[in-house]
C-alpha cells in the first residue's frame, strides 16, 4: 500500500476543506410505488373503510386518498410505499373486497368487472415501469392462485396487444363476463377460467399517473353528456389520450362527463376542459361543476394555473410548498 494514503492531513488542510454537504437531488431515491385500486363500492361507507383498513394495516403502506362516488357506486383508494409493502397491501385490500361485496347485486354508472374493478401500479421514485410490471405479475398470479379469481394484465403488464386497454378488457362488464371468458381469446391470464359468481374478476397492471376528471352539465339529458363524452374522446377522433364516458348522476339530477386523461402532458386538464365547454355550449347548455377522483400530480395544477391566469412562465419552483420540498 502507498504510504501517503496512511498520512493524516494536518489541521490547516482540515479546516480549510470543510464536509461537503449532499444536496437532495444527490441522494439516493427511495423505492416507492403509487397502487390506486378502484373497488365496486360507493354507497356503504364502512365497507369502504374496511377495505382500505385493510389496505393500510400493512407496514410501510401510507394511504393517501379514498374517494366514493354513489352514483358509479364506485371507490377509488391511492396508496404509497415500498414495493413489496405496496403489493401486500393490494392483495390484502382485494381479499377483503371480496368477503365485502357480492357482485351480482351491484349496481351503478360506472363499467366494472369485479368487486375489485382494476388494480394499477405506477412507478413514482426508485422504481421502473419495468418493475411495476413484474409486481403487477406477482400480485396476479397470487390473487388467481390464492383468492380464485380471473385476473387480466393490462397496459404495459399486458401479454398481448388485445389486453392493452382496459375498455377492451372490461367491454360487456360483469354480465357479460360468463360468456366472454368462455372464449379462447378471453381466458383470464390468471386464476379459473370460470367467473368468481360473487367477485367477479380483477384487472392488473402498471400505467404512468393518469388523472380521473370529471365535469358535471347543467341538464339531466344523459343522451347530451354522451354525445359530449363521443367529441372529445380519442376512440372517436377527439382529443388524444382522453377516455370518456355520459353517465347520468341520479342523485343530484345531472349528466356528467366523466374522463380518465393518461397522458396529462399530451393532452393538458385545461385543454380538455376548454373542449368540453366548447361541446355543451353546442347543444345549449353549461358547466355546473368538475371534480377530481383520486389525486392530482402538481406539473398539471400548474399547467391549469398557468392557462387560466395567462403566466406561460410559470415554473414549479414558484410554488413555496415545491421550493420546501426539495
């Protein structure tokens, strides 16, 4: 060994190089993944608290949000944590749907398939999408194998093209269920090949943050929401990247148009929202509302901030909470 590596400086040399401190963008990332399991349950609040009770008792799981909706009959749950935390707290969170909500008496506005509809992972720090894939894998085969009930990949844990979007998947929803996996292009890619009678099945898979926006209309003509919903959806040579749905909202008597964007960057809020007024005043009638289901990432509260108040140089460091987080 070179001797002058067991030198010891002196003090000059000491006081004169000072520890140098490890700015947060230098540190390594934590390993956390977003899980955002939407359940066929949205008019019997302590079910609803069951299952995410049963979702948060796992350790290193930190929920974040549920929301329920009584017309779609429909709750969606946002939760954060280590992978392995967050794929225990998914499949602990389905077992108890499934104890909790029998699906051939569920009723609402919103496509389904199961008790627990569809379970996405999204990759938030640490963690490839790659890597959401695998545990989406993992929770699958342990739902169909433990739970007995069918299970579909989709997005970018989907094995074929077919299964690449849920509408797909969930076309014909819960009735038609029996008869599509009766087909050899529909065989769950986990668990029976024969419906769960009272769960239903489940779809799986990792997709990047999509945002569930949802505009309510000043009328109760449903047929208007769907030909709004038709205008902007990209299936129908709209707005790129937007999925939408009329639903009719029979406890508070309007229509709504409610959207699934996934790509919030190709498509902003503000744009789609503009494109929405834009349709409703074609068929003379307003905005009542929007609303949010779930959570929001803060680049696309920005971006509607920057639209509407005109600051097209409006940066995320000019927002004090963003500046005390980093």
């Amino acid at each position: 060994m070179d001797a002058t590596n067991l030198s010891q400086p002196t003090r000059q040399s000491q006081q004169s190089q000072p520890a140098r401190q490890t700015k947060p963008s230098e540190r390594p990332l934590q390993a956390l993944v977003e899980c955002v399991p939407n359940f066929s349950e949205g008019r019997r609040p302590q079910v609803v608290a069951e299952i995410v009770s049963a979702i948060g008792s796992v350790e290193g799981v930190r929920v974040l949000d549920f929301t329920s909706d009584a017309a779609h009959n429909r709750s969606v749950v946002t939760f954060i944590g280590p992978p392995a935390a967050v794929v225990e707290g998914a499949f602990r969170g389905i077992a108890r749907a499934q104890e909790l909500i029998d699906m051939r008496t569920h009723t609402g506005e919103h496509p389904r398939l199961g008790a627990t509809d569809v379970v996405p992972f999204v990759p938030i720090s640490g963690v490839t999408m790659a890597e959401c894939v695998e545990l989406a894998v993992a929770l699958g085969e342990r739902v169909g194998r433990e739970l007995q009930i069918p299970v579909f990949l989709y997005e970018q844990a989907a094995r074929c093209e077919s299964r690449r979007n849920l509408a797909d998947i969930r076309r014909g929803e819960y009735e038609g269920l029996f008869a599509k996996t009766a087909t050899p292009e529909w065989i769950p890619d986990f668990g029976p090949a024969s419906v769960n009678p009272t769960a239903g099945a489940t779809v799986i898979g990792a997709r990047m943050p999509l945002i569930a926006f949802n505009v309510n209309l000043t009328t109760s003509d449903v047929a208007v929401a769907k030909r709004i919903a038709k205008a902007v959806r990209a299936s129908s040579g709209g707005l790129a990247y937007v999925k939408a749905l009329g639903v009719m909202l029979d406890d508070k008597g309007v229509a709504q148009v409610s959207m699934n964007l996934v790509n919030y960057v190709g498509t902003p809020v503000a744009r789609v929202m503009e494109a929405v007024r834009r349709e409703a005043a074609r068929w003379g009638v307003g905005v009542a509302e929007s609303e949010l289901i779930g959570l929001i990432p803060l680049d696309a509260v920005l971006d509607v901030a920057a639209y509407y108040l005109q600051l097209p140089k409006l940066e995320r460091s000019q927002v004090i909470e963003a500046r005390v987080w980093e």
